[in-house]
C-alpha cells in the first residue's frame, strides 16, 4: 500500500464537474492499494496519516499532527501508484490490487482515519476525477507500507 500525503490549506475532487468531496487544512491523500495488502496494512497507514507530525507549532516546527490542529482529510483512489515505469515507455499494473479487493480495503482506509476523529472526505472509487489542491510548504510525503 502507497499514500502520497499532501499537507493542504484546501483540496477539492470533482467528477463531472460536481465536488464530490472537499476540504480545508489538512491531508490530500491519493491512495494506491497493491496486491498483498491487508487489514493491518490499511490500519498501519492509517495511523501513519493521522499522526504523523508534519504541521507547525506554535514554533514553526514540524510538531503537529492533522489530528491535534482539527484538520481534515481528503481520500483519493489511485491506482497508478503502484504502476512500474522502469522497463519500456508504458507503465506496468501488475502490482495494484483488482479492483474488488482495492475497493474494499480504500473504503476500510477512509472509514479507519475517520474513527480516529478525522473529518475524512473522499473520491469516487474507479471514477474519472479531477483534484485540485493548494499544497501548502510545499509538504509532500510518500508512504509505503513496510
């Protein structure tokens, strides 16, 4: 499992042209699900994204979590996280999950950050999307699954 972590002032996704889902400071986080994650990978990176401590204090350092500042998080399928581009000019799927398992353990990822009192929203799972994102830093982190 890969997650690309964007810390936000504010994201959006839309499909068709209607905001599916949005938010304010917080994560944009782009979910790749891959063949061989579990249950425990899902929580792991759940808990990764809820209190990994990338948002300022009252300092200015890199203390705080999107739990402790009341942030929200944006979900976001995407499979071609778990494409390969090392070999050829097109890039390989064979690593991302089918898209029954993939669905089933998104839809347990954004239902476990939001058990730990996130705001969670989310994407359309398999739909055309488009997102737009005000990253703020830039902060931006990819996180696999050990």
């Amino acid at each position: 499992m890969r997650a690309v972590l964007q810390r936000v002032l504010n994201a959006n996704v839309r499909v068709d042209q209607v905001v599916v889902g949005q938010i304010e400071r917080g994560w944009l986080v782009l979910l790749g699900v891959e063949q061989g994650d579990t249950v425990e990978s899902v929580q792991w990176l759940a808990e990764k994204t809820v209190n990994l401590r990338a948002f300022a204090d009252d300092h200015g350092k890199m203390n705080r979590s999107v739990l402790d500042l009341a942030g929200q998080v944006l979900i976001v399928s995407q499979f071609t996280l778990a494409g390969d581009c090392r070999k050829g000019r097109r890039p390989s799927f064979d690593r991302a999950a089918v898209p029954e398992e993939a669905r089933k353990l998104y839809e347990l990822f954004c239902n476990q950050v939001a058990s730990m009192g996130v705001r969670v929203e989310r994407g359309i799972f398999q739909a055309d999307m488009q997102v737009a994102l005000v990253n703020d830093g830039p902060v931006t982190f990819v996180i696999d699954h050990p």
